[in-house]
C-alpha cells in the first residue's frame, strides 16, 4: 500500500481550518488529531508572527476540549510545511536588533513566549492529551527545543538536528538543557549543547532522545502506526504517560528562570558575536532563495 493510501485510509475525515499565514491546522476527526504545521517567512523560524499563531491555536485547542469534555482531541502533531526544514529556531534578525537597542524586555518576552510552547508541548497542554513532533527536515536551535519537548517525537532519516548556539557565543535558552539533563544525564547534556554540532536522525534515535524512527517520506504513516498502537493498549499508555510527567517534571518557573539568563547573555554578546548571527541569517536566507 502506498503512503497516500495508507493515510488517506485513516484520515477521511479530516477537515481544514481557517488558515493563519505561518501556520497551518488541521483536524483529522477519526483519529482525534490536531495538525500545526508550521511555514515561518520570511526565513522558516520561529518569528513573532509563528509564535503568536501557535499560541492562539492552542488555546482554541483548550477551549475546544473544555468544551467536547476532553473528548476532542487525543493528539496534537507539530510539524513543518517547508520541504527540508522542521524550523532553524530564534528569530536571530530580531535578537540583533534587541540587542543592539538594548531591549532586554523584548528579548524576555520572546523568550517567554517560546518557552510557553515548550512547555505546553511537556505537558502536553494540560489535557489528557499527546504531543508527538514529526521532524521531516532540519530542527535547529529553538526548531530542536519546541520538537523535542513533545511527548513523542518521530524523525524520519537523514534529518539534521542540533542547537549550534554555541557558534554564536550563546547557548539554547528555551529548555534545551532541562530536557536533555533529565533524558540523557548532565555531564551529556552540556556536552550536547557546548558542541554546537547537528546529529542526524539515526543517532538521536540510538541516545534514545527520536522515540520512532521513520523511513524518508514515512514520517506521517508512522504516526498513524503509533496512533493505531495506542488504541490497543490505551490504558497502559496513559499510564505510562502519567508516569513520565511524574518522573520528568519540568517547572514553568525552572524554564523561566533560564530564560532570564538568556537575555541576560544575548546582552553581552559583542560586535564579532552579532555578525556572526547576521551571517547565519544570510545563509538562511540564501538556503530559502535556493529552495524557492
């Protein structure tokens, strides 16, 4: 059975919703999913824009939910709408722009507002619900952050992820190292993040950090295999979840915090750190030209 098949088998109900300009929804009824499929322009990022949009959507989510009785939704699917890119992470064009004017409140409410999808995307919204991220392309940065803080994350091979902050003197301040130190230990975790290097797919699968590896251009028909497996044991998986809230508990007040000292950092970045930032948005740029 091809791909299109198998999903299309599964997904006659889905319907489309109102369409916001860097994000798209979708609601597939049978399963009880919800689609975000992100598009950030002018660079496939997380800019204001995306991030308010995403924020919206999942408050219309709560609000259908409380509504339904929590019977709408089971699962929430983050994905991208950009052939080869899941998302290259901050918006670092308007980080140089705070940090030249010296904005420390508007680098602290950008923060703030990626750490609220993170963390919403931990707890997975507060609803008996799953977060699953579906990472097709490069997850970079904060693109790593907001993917991997899903309760579930599938990668198809070849993807890249990493967080090369460090290339810029800076370091991933959006919960990178609160998930990572409680999954793969702190000494691994600070290795990770001071490295700056991108790991494919298949050896983030092997530190046990991609919970379903999926073949190229399979990404979707596995979440629909998992999907399918969790109808058949549905309790024991609920529980299990339960279990991992109680023994992974990331505070809003912890990722907060860090986010403090983040914006305290981008501050004191100087003049050399700030071009090479410009550089990595030009090379963005160039890679959305090539793409376009």
């Amino acid at each position: 059975m091809s791909n299109v098949a198998y999903i299309s088998e599964f997904t006659s109900e889905q319907q489309s919703y109102a369409e916001p300009s860097q994000l798209k929804t979708y609601h597939d009824a049978r399963n009880r999913i919800i689609w975000l499929l992100m598009k950030g322009a002018p660079r496939p990022a997380f800019t204001l824009k995306l991030l308010n949009e995403i924020t919206s959507q999942i408050k219309t989510v709560k609000q259908e939910m409380a509504e339904s009785n929590g019977e709408k939704y089971d699962f929430l699917v983050l994905g991208s709408d950009i052939e080869g890119v899941f998302n290259l992470g901050g918006d670092l064009d308007l980080f140089c722009q705070y940090i030249r004017d010296r904005d420390r409140d508007g680098l602290l409410s950008y923060a703030r507002l990626s750490i609220d999808l993170v963390y919403q995307n931990l707890v997975h919204f507060g609803e008996d619900m799953t977060s699953i991220s579906l990472i097709q392309g490069d997850a970079l940065g904060g693109g790593f952050e907001a993917a991997f803080s899903a309760n579930v994350v599938v990668a198809e091979r070849g993807t890249k992820c990493g967080l090369p902050e460090v290339l810029f003197n800076m370091f991933p301040g959006m919960g990178a190292f609160s998930m990572l130190s409680r999954k793969i230990g702190f000494a691994e975790a600070e290795k990770m993040i001071m490295s700056g290097s991108v790991y494919s797919a298949e050896k983030l699968y092997e530190m046990g950090l991609v919970d379903i590896l999926a073949e190229k251009g399979e990404g979707e028909v596995a979440i629909y295999r998992y999907i399918q497996s969790t109808q058949r044991s549905k309790n024991a998986y609920r529980s299990m979840q339960q279990v991992k809230d109680i023994c992974n508990q990331v505070s809003y007040e912890e990722l907060i915090n860090i986010g403090g000292v983040w914006a305290d950092a981008a501050l004191k970045l100087s003049d050399k750190d700030l071009r090479m930032m410009e550089r990595l948005v030009r090379r963005q740029n160039n890679r959305v030209q090539e793409s376009a």
